[in-house]
C-alpha cells in the first residue's frame, strides 16, 4: 500500500467513510448490515466476522493506540446483557472468542505466529489457570470507562514496549501489568521491532541472508 502511513490511512477510512452496502445478494438488508449502520462506526460491520481482526492492525503499522479506542468502542457498543446486545451470528464462537479474548487485553490474530497481538484490557483484573499448573496475572491499573488507552505496560515487572506477547511467554506463567490513561501514548509500540511477526519481514531476512552467503563465496 506504499507503506505505514498510507496502509493506516485506509484503515481509519474504513471507520471514516458512510456505512456503505450492496444487498443485492441477499435481497434486502440484513442484520449485519444493519447493525453496521446503526453502530455509527463507518464501514466497520464487527458482526460479519472476517473483519473482527482488522482493529488490531494498528499494532502492526505503528499506531497501536487505535488498536484500544476502537477495541473499547466495539465492546461497548456491540456486546451487553440485553436481547439486542450481541451482534451478528455466531459463527463456530468467533464472536464471542473475539470478546474473550479482546477483554484480557490480547488477540491471535495469526494463530499460527505464535503471538498475540496487544489491544486494551476490559477488566481490573484477570487470572487464568492454565493446564501446566501455571498462572497468567493480568491487571489493569487505573482501569475505567475514561481510561481505555494504555500508556505503559510491564511484562514480569520489567517495561514492555512490544505489541504482542508470544504463547511461550503466557504457557510459562507470567504477571502483566497494563497503565491505563484517558490519552493515547503515541510513543509506546511505534517501533520497528514493536510490530508482530511479518512474512514479509521474514522473507526480507532470508533474502538478506543469502546474499551474504553470495557475498562471502565471491570473495573467496
């Protein structure tokens, strides 16, 4: 998309723009699209489950504070204890995994990474037991309704800057502490290395690693 200026440009479009549809496949509005327009938020239609992954992009591209107002606004909007607060269908529990998920303060956006990608914790505090016996602490200092964003962040009492935890990191046992803040810290996980696995990057490397190998044999 010519870079991260540009790819986070047409993520905020996709919230920016009208709530545009077609319904010329199914006949009529249905109530995912519906949902969609009554949501306020754009083109962002949370109940059609192939986009549910599409908030937490901004970790990628170096604006992960996006990644936590909207992750608020979906839960706030689009899941309560009413007969009309659960958006969509529920495919094979992907909505309801996404909420679960999404309130611990993590997310597997590419399950086969081995990582999870950062957003915004919904409650003070979580603890999960795992299998092996060990435990994940989870708590959000400062935690309200005002306080969405995350200004800083530890990951057994030391800073964390990153913007996903890797699976290894949670089945060991860990205590992560997120700082929560009514203002966006638009200098934590703007890095380069902050970002989540990338093929691309990947590809990058190995590309990058065989030249030097080239390299060494022309000069021998």
């Amino acid at each position: 998309m010519g870079g991260m200026q540009y790819f986070n440009q047409m993520l905020d479009s996709v919230f920016n723009v009208p709530p545009l549809f077609d319904d010329s496949y199914y006949g009529g509005v249905i109530h995912e699209i519906r949902e969609m327009q009554i949501m306020n938020m754009g083109n962002y239609a949370h109940g059609n489950q192939p986009i549910q992954h599409m908030i937490y992009l901004y970790g990628y591209s170096g604006q992960p504070w996006k990644t936590q107002y909207w992750i608020r606004e979906t839960m706030d909007k689009l899941y309560n204890a009413n007969p009309d607060g659960y958006c969509g269908d529920e495919d094979n529990g992907q909505t309801s995994a996404w909420y679960v998920f999404s309130a611990m303060g993590f997310y597997p956006v590419c399950p086969g990474s081995n990582q999870y990608v950062l957003g915004t914790p919904y409650f003070d505090k979580v603890k999960l037991h795992l299998d092996n016996g060990k435990t994940v602490n989870i708590t959000a200092n400062g935690n309200t309704n005002a306080t969405r964003y995350v200004n800083s962040m530890t990951l057994n009492g030391a800073a964390y800057n990153h913007n996903y935890l890797n699976h290894s990191v949670l089945t060991d046992g860990a205590d992560i502490v997120f700082n929560m803040s009514a203002t966006p810290n638009m200098e934590r996980g703007t890095l380069d290395e902050d970002a989540p696995y990338s093929f691309t990057n990947e590809l990058a490397a190995q590309k990058a690693a065989k030249g030097k190998k080239t390299t060494k044999k022309g000069k021998k």
